[in-house]
C-alpha cells in the first residue's frame, strides 16, 4: 500500500538506503547514456561508461553512507541525486520541496520518487511535506523592512487558480524595493483576485506595519485604485509609471523580427536628459516607426504624463527606474518555475511556488545597485530631510 507518513518512508529506506542511491545513480548514467549497461545493440551515442570515481563519504539523516559515483567518458554525467562534489544528502522532505520548486507538480514528484527511489508516496504527503514551508511563508511575509525605500516597483503575473470548482484568473503582485543602501529586495507577494483601491490599501498598509515610513517613488503599471491608496497611505511618495512595464506593454505590437530595433530605437526616448529632449525623441521614433506600428507610438503618446513625473529625477537614479533587468531577470526565474503548470488547484499552492523561486532569485542579489554613492548624494540634495535622517 501506499507509505502514509514520513517515517514509513524513512524506516524503509533505512535498510535500502546505501545500494538504493547506488542504483539510482547507476539508473541516471543509463538515462543519460540513452542505454542500459550491456545493451550495446540500443547504443546511439558515442560516449560510454567509464568505471567509477574513489569511495565517497555522504552524510544522510540515516547515518554515513559510502557511494562509488559512476563515470562516463565524455564527463558530462551531472547526477540529479548525488551531485559531484556533493557531501550531505538531502532528506526526502528536502527533496521534495526542492523539486517543488523547480516547477515539478505533485504528480511529477510522485512519478519521480517513484522511479527513483521505488516509493509509493500518496498526493496527500507530498502536499503536506510541501506544506511545510507554509509558516516559513507567513514568517518571510511578515518580517521588518526598512523605514524608508528609494524606488519600490509593482509586478503582477496572472494565473489560472481553481476556486470553488471553477478556474479564476488571479494576480500575484511582486512588490520589489531599492533601499537606501542600494540593495534590492522583494518586500513581499500578495494574490489578489481584483485591483481596487481597499485591496491595495491593504498591501501599502502591510508594508508600513512591518516599519516601512516612507517611499520616495512607487514604480507602477497602470493599476487601478493604487494611485487613491498611495496618497492615503503615503502622501508625500511620487507614483511612477514604470518604464520597465511601458517598454514590455508597447513592443507587444511589435513583430519579433523588429525587436531588437525598436527596443534600440526607444532608448534614447526614456534616457533623454529633459523631457523636451525626449519628446523630440518620441517625435523622431514615430517617423521611424510610426508607420508600421502605430499602436506602440500611440501607447508611448497615451501614457506621456505619467511617464514624464521621471524627468525630474537626477539621471542615475532615472536609471534604476528604467533598467529592465531587475524586474525582468525576476520574472523570468517566476516564469520558468510556473511554466509547467496551466492551473493551480489554490492559493496556497501558487504562493509556495512563488516563494520558492523568489528565494532562489534573492538569493543572488548580493551586490547593490551600480553607481550607488553618487545616487545617493544627489537624493540627499533633491529630497533632503526625507532622506538624510536614514543616510547609513
């Protein structure tokens, strides 16, 4: 029958655990080589077994155990179960969550621990073992931030939840924030079904409970009801319409062969140094391109006024309000992690998800933002005291 709880699971690998991950390992060069070890007739490759590296010591919650990793000629065998230089192995629950968050489902994980390990594992335990980082969750979700925030941006992806027996389409809001030491960081994800001005009051609310005083600039698309929650919540903060997303909303008219040109054409528009200089941009963009994409001119046009709050800006900290890698490097990651899933059976569901793969993203965002100092300096000047008191 199927295993109930994690210590069935355990006990059974106990014994097994050793020759197990022997096999398995021996099971992925296989895989890898596309042939099984004395099946030469079913070979289509011209790389093959290559013996095994030294003994090696891995440590598991069920004690010390000593595996022989198996080699191919060529090098490129990179094991899933005991990576290379690996030296403790993770648990089942760790491994479960870790597949999670690579996108797999509850399925797939089951059909993985089931050709992998031989164990029968029920929905139910993987959804509980994931389960587990639900705290994990609500203790990131409510953590302190910083009293102030230099910009912070707005992202929403959509998605398909089933709700009630039927699928609601449903936002997540990525709520990144550039602190005052120039260091990025996601403040927060909130699943909301509607955008209205008391659902966004309630995020800006959250932010200021867990220390936030003020913003100097919210980046935003166009979001209904943010702008009346902003000047309740924060008065003196400017509201941006973020150029990352106006780039992205008006190169959707754009065939994919024009890409990278009309992308190149649009620089100069967002990087002028006053906003009379970016119109006469805007001006020379439309006699490029206006004849066949109209639309992208008209969004640009359509837009201007809450575009153009970003003149005011010293030059390097306009920089950060466009430079698309930082919300796009992050939506990528949240892409691939989700890319395998049409729907998600709940909330909760699509939030560990969400959680897992901005762990993974956070986790690489060491270094502040360039140009940091001088930012600074011309912030202290433009906003004085509102900056000054948090100068580290």
């Amino acid at each position: 029958g199927k295993l109930k709880d994690i210590h069935d699971v355990q006990s059974m690998l106990k014994d097994l655990f050793a020759s197990t991950v022997q096999e398995m390992l021996e099971a992925e060069l296989d895989t890898h080589l596309g042939y099984a070890k004395y099946d030469a007739k079913h070979k289509d490759t011209d790389n093959a077994r290559n013996g095994h590296g030294a003994m090696r010591t891995v440590q598991s919650e069920l004690g010390d155990i000593e595996i022989a990793l198996p080699r191919d000629r060529k090098g490129e065998f990179e094991p899933f179960i005991v990576q290379k230089r690996q030296k403790y192995m993770p648990s089942i629950e760790e491994q479960v969550i870790a597949l999670y968050a690579r996108g797999f489902s509850t399925r797939d994980i089951q059909d993985h621990l089931q050709q992998i390990y031989g164990v029968d594992m029920s929905p139910t335990l993987v959804s509980n073992l994931t389960d587990r980082l639900l705290p994990r969750i609500h203790e990131w979700q409510n953590r302190p931030l910083h009293p102030l925030y230099t910009v912070v941006f707005l992202d929403a992806i959509h998605y398909k939840v089933r709700e009630e027996g039927r699928l609601v389409s449903k936002a997540a809001y990525m709520v990144i924030g550039i602190d005052i030491e120039g260091q990025k960081d996601v403040l927060g994800i909130w699943i909301g079904q509607s955008e209205s001005s008391k659902f966004w009051l309630g995020v800006l609310n959250d932010l200021k409970a867990r220390g936030v005083q003020d913003v100097l600039v919210f980046s935003t698309d166009n979001l209904k009801g943010f702008s009346e929650a902003i000047a309740a919540c924060f008065p003196r903060s400017d509201v941006q319409k973020c150029i990352v997303h106006q780039i992205r909303n008006s190169l959707r008219y754009v065939s994919y062969k024009d890409f990278k040109a009309v992308t190149a054409a649009l620089k100069p528009i967002y990087q002028a140094p006053t906003e009379e200089a970016a119109l006469m941009e805007l001006d020379q963009f439309e006699q490029a391109w206006g004849a066949r994409y109209p639309l992208c001119v008209k969004s640009w046009r359509d837009n201007w006024t809450e575009l153009a709050t970003f003149y005011r800006y010293p030059v390097e900290m306009r920089r950060i309000m466009y430079t698309t890698n930082i919300i796009e490097g992050y939506h990528r990651q949240l892409r691939k992690a989700t890319k395998g899933k049409s729907m998600f059976p709940n909330d909760e569901s699509l939030l560990k998800m969400l959680y897992l793969a901005t762990m993974e993203v956070t986790r690489k965002w060491t270094m502040r933002v360039a140009n940091w100092g001088t930012i600074l300096g011309q912030l202290a000047i433009y906003f004085g005291d509102r900056v000054t008191p948090y100068l580290p």
